[in-house]
C-alpha cells in the first residue's frame, strides 16, 4: 500500500522524461520507452502470478500460528501429558513447511527486482546503440552521453517505482482476497432477534441512588428489597421456541431434533439427559449459535446472559469481569459476590478484586471461574439466564451454598423474576425446577414437565438412571468453615529489561551477531561478494562511458558497446543471483533455526512463566516478530547492502571526478552521521512501539474468538469491536508517525545534495583545469543519483535495525526465559525406573515460582506402587496444586518428592511427565483428525485406538462423524465426551506408564457414563497407581484411602470407612451431598 501513489504520479514524470529526452537524442529515445513498455508488461504478469503465491505462503503461516496458539492457551494440559516434544516437532514442522512454501513467493521477489531494474540496465545500451548508428560513430561526446544518461534517470527512477508499484499491488490483492473470502462467509442465520441495547442492563436509578459502600452480609441475600426488571403478564412466555432441527455449521448432521420449548418468566427450567444429548447445543441455539435448518423461533424478551460450561474469562481484574459492559452499582456488585460466594475468595488475594486473572484465567482455580462468570451473568440483570453446569467445578458445600444464593426459592435470580436455563449432570436440584426438560440421546426431547410429573410417569427413575444418583435432600446442613486456598496471581510483567531499553536507542552489535550467526559468516561472505559484482556492474559503466566519449582506447564503437553491454550483463546477472542466495537459500534457514531457539525457549519455560505472561504476547513472537523476519527484516537487508555500496561507490565517483570535492565529502560524511544518529533514536523506538503495540491487539483477537459465544449471548459485539478498533488504532499510530519522519528526512537529505550538487558546479566553473568535461559528467550524473541513493541507504539502515529489534526480542526472549530444567543433575535414573509407581512426598512446600508464596504447606504424604488415592476438599484447597507438585509445574521451595526412591528434581521434566498419564479438569484437545488427538505419539494402529474408543462409549459417536480422520474442530463433542476422549488418550498409554492422575475427570458427565469411568479405572488401571482429585465422593469411595485438603494442607488420611466414623472434614463433605 505504500507505493499506491506511484501508480498515479509515475506515468506522468515518465511522459515528461520522455518529451526532454526526444529532444536531446531523437529517435534513440523510443529506447527507454519500449523498454520500460516491455518492462511495464512483465511487472503485470509478475503481479499476476505473486498474487496466489503469496496467498499459499500467507496461509502456511496462518496453519503453523493457529496451532501455535492453540498449545499456547493450554501449557498446563500439554505440560502434564509430556507433549511438548512431540508437538514442538510437530509446530517446527509447520515452520519448515512454512519456508518451502515462501519460496515461490520469495522467487518472484526476485523477479520483481529484476524486472523493475530493466530499464535502468538496458535503457543507457539501447538508446546510446541506436544513437550512435543513427548519427554516426564520432557523434558520442561527454555532454551528450551525459546528459543523456542523466534524462534516462528521469525515465528509469519512476519506471522503477511504478513497476514495484504493479507488483506489490498483485501480492496486496492476493491478501485482499483472503480478506474478501473470510468476510463472504455465510454468517450465522438470525431469528428475529432484536437489537440489544446496553441502556436496559443499567440498574434503575433506585439502585444507583442508594448507598454505594455499604457491605452487604449473608442476611442481606435473603432480606434485602432488590431493584426488579419490568415484568411481562405471568401468562405470556419469556420464550417459545418451536424447531425442528438444529446443526453446527462445521457438520451436516443435526444434533437437535423436533424441540419444542416454552419457558415461564421467573422460573427455573433444568436440561438433563446424557452426555452427547444435545444438552450445550440447545443453550447455544437459544443465543443464535447454532446453524438452523427449519427455525421457527420467537423471542418474548431477547436479552440473554449466559454461563459457559468452560467459563470465558478475559485477562482482566476480577471487578471488570464482574460489571462486564454495564454500569457500577457498588451495592449490587456486592450482593452478586456474596450471592455466588466469592467474597472469602477475594479476601484471600492481595489485590482483592483489583487482582488480574491471568490468559484464561490461569491465577484462578476452576471453581473460582465459574462463579465469576455466573457473577457475570447475574450481575447483567437479563430477565433469561442460561446456564451450562456452571456448578461442575465446584465442591458440594459451594455448589449447595451458591445454588441456594442464586436459583433458590429465595435467591437472586427468582427475586428478579429473571427465568433460568439451567444444565446439569446431576439429579440433586431437580425437585427445585419449575420444568424439566429430558434430552435422549438422539437429540430429542424424550421427556419434559415438573418432578412429580415425571416423576409418576416414572420419567425420573430413568433421569437417576443417566445422571450421578446423588440424594435429593430437603436437609440443610451446616456449612463446614473452611478456608480456601488461593491460587497465586503473578502480575504480567515484561520481557525487555534496562539493557535492552537502552538498545533500543543506540542499538546492539551484539543483535548483528545473533543475526549473523543463524545465516552463517560464510554464506554472508559470499552474499557480499555478489553484490560487489552487481555495484561494479552498475557503476562502472559510467566510468566506462567516460572513456568512451574521450576516447581513451582504441577501440571501435562496436568495442566500446561490447564493453558497455558486458557491464549491463554483470549487473543483471548478479541482480538475480544475489536476493535468490539470500531469500531462497540463506533466510529460510536462518527464519527455521530462530524459529526453533524460539519454540525450545517458550515451551521449555516452567509453568510460572505461562501464569505471569498473557499469552497473546508470546504468540506476538511466533506471529509478529517472525513475519517482520521472514518479510522485512530479509528486504531491508538486500536493499541495505545494494544502498551501501551503491553510495559508497558514487562517493568516489564524485570525488574522482572532482579531486576538490573529496575534501568536502568527510564534513557531509559527519552531517550525514549526526543525521542518522538523531533519525534512528526516533525511527527504532516507534519501530518497536509498533511491535509492542501488536501484542494487546493478538490477545484481543484471541480472547474473542475463545468468547464469541458469551459475547453474542450479552449483545456486546459493538463495544468489543471498538475496543479492537482502538486498539488497532493504537497499534497502526506508530507506523504513521514512522512514515512521517520518514518525509523529513527525504527533505533534509535532498537540502545536503543540492548543496553538494552546487559545490560540484562552482568548482567546475571556477577551476576547469583540474577536471575535463567525462569527469564532470560523471560527477554530477552521481550527484543526480546521491540524493536518492542516501535517502535510500538511511531508510534501509533505518529498517533494518527496526526490523532487528524482532531479531533483539528473541534473542533476549532466550537469553532471559530460564528453562525448567535448569539446575538438573545429569546422572540419569535407571532405564528401567519406574519400576513399581510409588511416590513419597516429604514435608512438600511448594510455590508457583521462587518469588511468589508457598501454595502447599509441608504436605507429607506416602503412595504405595498399585495404591488408589482420592483427594477431596473444598474449591481452592490445594487439590490441583498438589497434583501440578508431582509434574514439577510447581517449585518446591522445602521438602522433596520421589517416585520409586529417585527425587523427581534430579530427572528432566520431559523424562518424568513420560512416566505419568493424566486426564485434566479441562479436557485437552488440539487442532487435527481424532486419531491425533487419542494417539499423539503415533505409536498405536487404527484397531488399538478403535478399541478403546469403544471401551470408553465414543466409537459410535465417531464413526456416524467420519472415524478416526474426522477432523476435531469440525466435530464438535460435548465437555463429557472430551473426557472420555482424554480417558481413551490413556487407556492407549496403560503398559507404558506406572502412575495416573485423574483431576475432576467425572465432574461433566452423567451417571451412566461415570459408572463406565469407574468401572475403566477398577479393571484398566489394576496395576497402576492412580491419584484421582473428585468432589464427587462417590467416584472415590471405592478407592483404598482418601486424602482431604484445605489451605494447601493435608487435613486428615485414611479409608473411606475409616473417615466417615471418625466425623471430621471427610464426614462434613460426604454429608452435603
């Protein structure tokens, strides 16, 4: 886009070159125009054919970042399942692939270079060829070659522009294309939704007008007078909706089928049938999600809030997730935090609700994420709530405290007369639903209407049957006080370090060498040699022409023109060999092996690293910084280097051609120096403000795709698009700034020629005898040219440091990013260690970095090899943390832990997360076909995989879908059926590995598929030690002793039996379910 206006001012300076030079020289001025013609024509077809190229490259790129990102969102998951190898093999694949399909592109650089310089290499040959046999072979003098030459300037510069003009135009419109492809995408069918309008989730002025800093207590929830939203005849639904089947864009087959729902103002509707159901896929088709084949969907009351099964949760403080795009009413922020009980939570963290969450909410538990995002949700004040198993995560004290809070007779969401939609996985609430709605597994609505009325249609007997059997119980239970534990927040903090701030002014040799280390010295030396040929072959034809027009040999004019013509030769030979040796050879191994250091350094940071970065600004590095490698930073140094030697050459011309003027070319040397100094301090800094400017801009893309949903189901898509807008704004103000500064020093570089150019006049005119008439021509046809040439040498200088700033930011990404394994003893454990899976924690105190507090507090603990352990306790207790302690992704700070008598911090991290198998609270997948995702090892045939996909109940859910080639993210599955696709990941690993960890692995699915869970566990893992964290007690009272945690403690240790006589913590949460 930056050559645009040569487009249009080109043609008009090459017409008026052409007018001056028919004058001068006659017919030999068709010369230059039929070449630039021919040239023009190339440029065209050229531009015709980098188009696509480029989209190829373009779309290469895209594949390797996508997938970067992907691995980037989920360190913890590909951290704990020892994944990094693989998969950093499987990005620098990518990378390598990526080059080989730059090359076409990169190719066609050098052809557009090439072409462009046509006529600047063959104009002088044709037009002096044809002017001396259409005159005569004596007709050649200095004043007419030279002014020829110097006219041909005017006719080749702007050619010159206007052919990289046309070529960059053809590789702009193959990015526009993509650009045009993406937008003409079907979007999403509406139903009549009305627009939503923000000014209805302000509270009323009431609520706004009371007191603003009162705290309120748990007997406000139940007794305080709340503002209410204007309410509809009771008569009339709050939704109807009437389908007859819905889909997923990415698949042709319907998940729903015949639905038929209408739901009451101020009730509560509760969705329930197996996993794969449909279940999700309903709540989403509410919001519009969902592809509709036949819709017929009416909405009473358009405003929806919605509660995710996964939380979305953006990078931000607690209070801004909370308030969402609404306005702050203190007193009923308040009352949401006490209604979701969040309140003890934030007294634990330092910041209280100023504290930020972290990419994904990272610095949280997963508990903790789900009441905020119902904190959300309510405090939006929708008259409908549509809630995904928002209560999953949590332990059965929470989860009974915050449904009473918020969906009970009494909570927050009734006194609102707000309708609820409510999914869940367990029976316990239902006598508490107004409606209940029962999804079979084809996706249709087996059974719908109250608890008695299902239940004398003995529909609930069956419900008990799909879900976790948990009592239904009237009795409320005490509330066991404990405290929870807090997940450390590490604040973000930054790469770049006073050194390289500094650097950023007066730059680093140090980043030339890094640089030139990943090209090689050798493969630079013969770069330079090249381009010493080609600025030979440039400039010495003006020397040349010198003599000829003097007649300083005796030779013929067809000698003379041979020679001429041998030059124009060297230049055009060289002008292709040179950027193809670099583009085509020595920068796509350079872009690998940066890219390489890169990918060791990030995914071999320890996990603190992935908590205190937001992880839109390390993808900067693989997007950003890479690209500015790949593109710029290869152009700025080709077009450096020809600008170097192309001044330095035309200051010697100038000067032998005028010997006076070599005395004033040291104090322009110095000008020129003080010039660039005072450039380049401003230049870089906006260069890196520009690359600075892109990381919040990534993370806004990223936290926005990972949240659509949520963001259509609140109606805030204009306001997140003007928040990308602002921050696009943000991000391209730099790069505006740089262009100008860019106008200014053009404008003082052409002031310094034209007094040089007037100093080469006075001593010509004043002192003839010191020069000849070839020698003046020489000189001032170089000045002509010196103007340009510095304007371009100090532009080039400029973006190749800028764009070595992304060089600077790897290296010092590198240089600071410690690995995890750092300080790991290099003996090995035995091969065949371990041989039995027991493990001994020894008064284990553990934080998430070195700096930070300790998350476990002098945890003792011994394993047996083949023992079954369940940990249980509150949301926040240290569960999680423990089991992170045994994957190394915590630092112990005190204490030890070993695995069969060797101390786990003596082995490597990839070694020892080998040894382990795990299914995380979170299922973990990533993009491909599904037989990646089950074996990313490769190591098992279609057969092993397709037998524990059936031993885990998902083979017939995958082989309607396309198999084991089917691709993951054009299939969706349910949360429950990734579970079951995690627990297939290591089902395939059960002869490999001694020990396994299972983290909330039944908190998203149904009765039916948890006894098959139960079931794998007791007869796959018989000869493995497994550790399994549940707040459903009932998944681990067949295990062989319980562990219960709280604040990072271990409370008590004993059998099931054992624990429910002795009536301590295990008894108070065995109790509350």
């Amino acid at each position: 886009m930056t050559r645009v206006d040569s487009l249009l001012m080109s043609p008009i300076e090459i017409g008026l070159g052409i007018f001056l030079m028919a004058r001068q020289v006659g017919l030999a001025s068709i010369a230059p125009v039929l070449i630039s013609l021919v040239s023009t024509l190339l440029g065209t077809k050229v531009a015709a054919r980098s188009g696509p190229l480029q989209k190829l490259w373009n779309q290469a790129t895209q594949e390797r970042v996508a997938f970067t990102s992907s691995i980037l969102n989920a360190p913890k998951g590909f951290k704990m399942l020892g994944l990094i190898e693989i998969f950093s093999n499987m990005i620098q694949a990518l990378r390598v692939e990526e080059m080989e399909r730059s090359k076409g592109a990169r190719l066609f650089v050098m052809w557009r270079n090439v072409v462009a310089n046509l006529s600047l290499m063959f104009s002088p040959l044709f037009t002096f060829l044809i002017f001396v046999y259409t005159r005569g072979a004596s007709s050649l003098n200095a004043t007419e070659a030279f002014t020829t030459l110097a006219l041909i300037a005017l006719i080749t510069s702007p050619m010159q522009l206007f052919t990289h003009a046309i070529s960059e135009f053809g590789v702009m419109s193959g990015c526009f294309q993509r650009i045009q492809d993406y937008l003409l995408l079907p979007e999403s069918q509406t139903a009549g939704l009305e627009t939503r309008n923000l000014k209805n989730q302000i509270p009323s002025p009431d609520a706004r007008s009371s007191s603003q800093n009162r705290t309120v207590s748990d007997q406000d929830i139940l007794l305080q007078e709340l503002p209410r939203l204007p309410l509809q005849d009771n008569t009339s639904y709050l939704l109807e909706m009437d389908l007859e089947s819905f889909t997923y864009p990415s698949s042709e087959q319907a998940v729903l089928h015949n639905i038929h729902v209408k739901i009451l103002p101020s009730s509560l509707t509760m969705i329930v049938g197996p996993i794969g159901s449909g279940k999700s896929t309903l709540l989403k088709a509410i919001i519009e999600f969902c592809a509709q084949q036949s819709p017929n969907l009416r909405y009473k009351a358009p405003e929806v809030a919605f509660c995710s099964q996964e939380p979305w949760l953006p990078n931000t403080v607690i209070k801004d997730i909370v308030v969402g795009q609404s306005e702050c009413d203190e007193e009923y922020y308040n009352t949401v935090l006490e209604a979701c009980d969040f309140v003890k939570d934030l007294s634990k963290m330092p910041l209280s609700d100023q504290t930020l969450i972290g990419t994904r909410g990272k610095s949280i538990s997963g508990g903790q994420g789900q009441r905020l995002a119902l904190a959300r949700a309510l405090y939006a004040r929708r008259p409908l709530l549509l809630c995904d198993d928002v209560l999953s995560g949590l332990d059965a004290s929470t989860s009974q405290t915050v449904f009473d809070n918020v969906l009970g007779l009494t909570g927050l969401a009734r006194r609102h007369k707000a309708a609820v939609v409510f999914v869940a996985h367990t029976t316990k609430y239902l006598r508490m639903a107004d409606n209940i709605i029962v999804l079979s597994n084809d996706g249709r609505i087996q059974d719908q209407g109250t608890f008695e009325e299902l239940h004398s249609r003995s529909s609930i007997q069956n419900v008990r049957e799909v879900l976790t059997s948990e009592d239904v119980s009237d009795q409320q239970n005490p509330e066991v006080d404990t405290t929870q534990h807090q997940p450390e927040t590490v604040p973000t903090t930054k790469f770049e370090d006073a050194q390289q701030n500094l650097a950023r002014q007066t730059g680093d040799l140090s980043v030339y060498k890094y640089y030139g280390k990943s090209l090689g010295y050798t493969n630079l030396l013969v770069f330079l040699a090249i381009l010493a040929s080609q600025v030979f072959g440039t400039k010495f034809s003006d020397v040349w022409l010198q003599w000829w027009s003097g007649q300083h040999f005796q030779l013929s004019t067809g000698g003379y023109i041979g020679i001429y013509a041998l030059l124009a030769g060297i230049q055009v030979t060289a002008m292709m060999i040179n950027p193809t040796y670099l583009l085509m050879h020595l920068v796509p191994k350079s872009s690998a092996k940066l890219h390489e250091q890169l990918l060791r350094a990030t995914m071999h940071a320890p996990y603190s690293f992935f908590l205190q970065h937001d992880a839109g600004v390390v993808l900067t590095r693989f997007s950003q910084d890479l690209s500015q490698i790949d593109k710029q930073l290869a152009g700025a140094l080709l077009m450096f280097s020809v600008g170097l030697g192309a001044c330095v050459a035309e200051a010697v011309l100038i000067s032998v051609g005028q010997k006076y003027i070599a005395i004033a070319i040291p104090p322009i040397a110095g000008v020129l120096y003080m010039l660039q100094r005072f450039y380049l301090r401003t230049s870089r800094q906006l260069r890196f403000l520009e690359l600075e400017a892109q990381s919040p801009l990534y993370t806004h893309f990223m936290e926005t795709i990972s949240g659509i949903t949520t963001i259509q189901a609140f109606g805030w898509q204009d306001s997140w698009q003007d928040r990308c807008m602002h921050l696009l704004d943000a991000a391209q103000s730099p790069f505006y700034m740089l262009f100008c500064i860019q106008r200014w020093l053009n404008f003082v570089l052409d002031i310094i020629v034209a007094m040089l150019a007037v100093i080469v006049v006075a001593v010509a005119v004043n002192l003839p005898q010191t020069t000849s008439p070839g020698a003046i021509g020489v000189s001032m046809v170089n000045v002509l040219n010196f103007s340009q040439s510095l304007a371009f040498l100090i532009t080039t200088w400029t973006a190749l440091e800028t764009s070595l700033g992304a060089i600077a930011r790897i290296k010092n990404f590198e240089a600071n990013v410690a690995s995890e394994d750092i300080g790991i003893g290099k003996t090995p454990p035995p091969k065949d260690w371990p041989r039995s899976g027991a493990l001994e924690l020894q008064d284990a105190h553990a934080a998430f970095s070195t700096s930070s507090r300790n998350v476990l507090q002098g945890v003792s603990l011994s394993v047996k090899d083949k023992e079954k352990i369940g940990i249980c306790g509150r949301s926040g207790s240290g569960k999680s943390s423990l089991i992170l302690t045994f994957f190394r992704m915590l630092k112990l700070s005190q204490g030890s832990i070993s695995l069969d008598g060797v101390n786990i911090e003596s082995v490597t991290t990839g070694h020892l997360r080998a040894q382990f198998a795990a299914v995380l609270q979170e299922p973990l997948t990533f993009p491909g076909d599904f037989r990646l995702n089950i074996d990313p090892y490769r190591e098992k045939s279609d057969a092993e995989i397709t037998s524990v996909l059936v031993k885990v109940g998902l083979w017939d859910v995958l082989k309607t879908r396309g198999g084991l080639d089917a691709i993951m993210d054009q299939t969706p599955l349910s949360q429950g059926q990734q579970q079951l696709l995690s627990l297939a990941r290591i089902l395939l690993r059960k002869d490999s590995v001694k020990v396994v960890f299972l983290d909330e692995v039944a908190s998203s699915v149904d009765a039916e598929t948890e006894e098959r869970i139960v079931k794998i566990i007791t007869e796959e893992f018989q000869n493995m030690t497994v550790i399994a964290v549940a707040h459903r007690l009932k998944s681990i009272m067949d295990f062989d002793r319980i562990v219960v945690m709280d604040s990072g403690r271990i409370l008590e240790v004993g059998t099931p039996d054992e624990l429910l006589k002795a009536k301590g913590s295990f008894w108070e949460l065995w109790t509350r379910q």
